[in-house]
C-alpha cells in the first residue's frame, strides 16, 4: 500500500475520532507524516507545551494506531 494512502488513513481517523475530544480542551492535532512505520504528529494549542499531557496523548493514540493500522510501529510527536 502507498504511504499517501496510509498517511490519510491515519488523519482521517484522527480527524473524526481524537480531534472533538482534544478540541473540548483546546488542543489541537496535526499528522505531520507516516513512514517507515513511524506516525508523525503535531500538537497545537492550550496542551501542546505540556510534556505529560503529550506523553499521555502519545501513548493512548499509538496503542489505537497499532491496532488499527498494523504498519505503525511508534508514534511521534514533533515540534
């Protein structure tokens, strides 16, 4: 499968599953790349400077993305 493809998969679910909840607290997502079995994300807003929201974030959302898209291995959140 193309990466594009996996890649749009991903922010699609993002986009209708984790964004409404992450919005009621002001924050924000961004999918920033999907390669190599790697999730790219970028946080924006009221919780994107606080590491042990992102980490808690992070670690939920990898768990889901893993199951359901067996081509991610980790997840990233990057500046």
């Amino acid at each position: 499968m193309h990466a594009e493809d996996l890649k749009t998969r991903v922010a699609d679910m993002i986009r209708t599953e984790v964004v409404p909840a992450l919005e009621m607290d002001g924050t924000g997502i961004e999918v920033v790349d999907v390669s190599d079995g790697i999730a790219q994300v970028r946080f924006a807003g009221a919780c994107a400077s606080c590491p042990s929201t992102i980490m808690t974030l992070i670690m939920g959302l990898e768990q889901e993305l893993r199951a359901r898209f067996p081509e991610i291995q980790f997840l990233e959140a990057v500046p």
